[in-house]
C-alpha cells in the first residue's frame, strides 16, 4: 500500500477516535438548574410561578443531544438548533434580498410580518404540546 495512503487511513483512525470521545462527551452532558426563581413576582403570586419553574425545568431536564445521528431530544421529541441571529438579522436581510423588487420598506414589512407569523405560529404549537403532555389544567 502507497505510503501516503497509509499516512491517511493514520490520521483518519485519529479524527474518528476524536470524534467519537468527543460525541460521548455530548452524550453525557446533562442539563442544570439553577435554584435562584427565574422572574420575581409578588408574593401572593410566587407560588403558582415557583411550580411553574419546576415544572419546565422538570421537563427540559431530560435533554439528550446524540451529535452522531444530529438529534436533540427533550422529553421524547426531537428539537432543532438555530442559531438566533439566522432567525432575526440574517432571516430579515435574506428576506429583503428576496423582495428587493419590492423596495427595502416593504421587503423589510414582509420579513417582519413573516418572522412574526412564524414565531407566533412555534410558541403557540409549543406552548400546546407543553400543556397537554403535562395534563395542565387551563386557568380561568
């Protein structure tokens, strides 16, 4: 076998075993909590926040990332990661590129309009499965 190929099979068996410490290093990250409230509330008011703060942090607890097959999983459902700046200043730059014809007021409308409806659409189909996995019942 040629040489150089040798050298590469080398550094090959060297990324792999790299990655693959890496990839359990991943596996067990585990998520935290910190004990200090999250919003400050009125004392008559603190104690339906304070089982609400348990109650999120009891489900994104189970956070597992398993890098080798791209999967971010909480609570039983897979998740996606995007970057915030790819859904805000990049998302509205891309979108006026898109509607240029339109003139840059107007493209930029459509892209806020679009984000928003977007954004709206996610919190509230979360904001509906959240509430139905841990059986809350809706407030008055």
């Amino acid at each position: 076998m040629d040489l150089s190929y040798q050298h590469k099979i080398k550094e090959l068996r060297k990324e792999v075993a790299f990655l693959k410490k890496e990839n359990q290093k991943l596996k067990t990250l585990k998520h935290t909590t910190s004990s200090k409230p999250t919003v400050k509330v009125p004392k008559p008011v603190q104690p339906v926040f304070s089982k609400a703060e348990k109650l999120v942090g009891d489900y994104f607890s189970s956070l597992k990332l398993n890098p080798s097959k791209g999967c971010i999983e909480i609570n039983k459902e897979r998740y996606i990661l995007v970057r915030a700046s790819a859904l805000s200043h990049e998302f509205l730059n891309s979108i006026k590129h898109l509607y240029k014809d339109r003139g840059e007021e107007e493209a930029l409308s459509i892209g806020k309009n679009l984000l928003f409806d977007l954004s709206h659409v996610l919190g509230l189909e979360d904001a509906r499965s959240f509430h139905k996995k841990n059986e809350i019942e809706r407030p008055n």
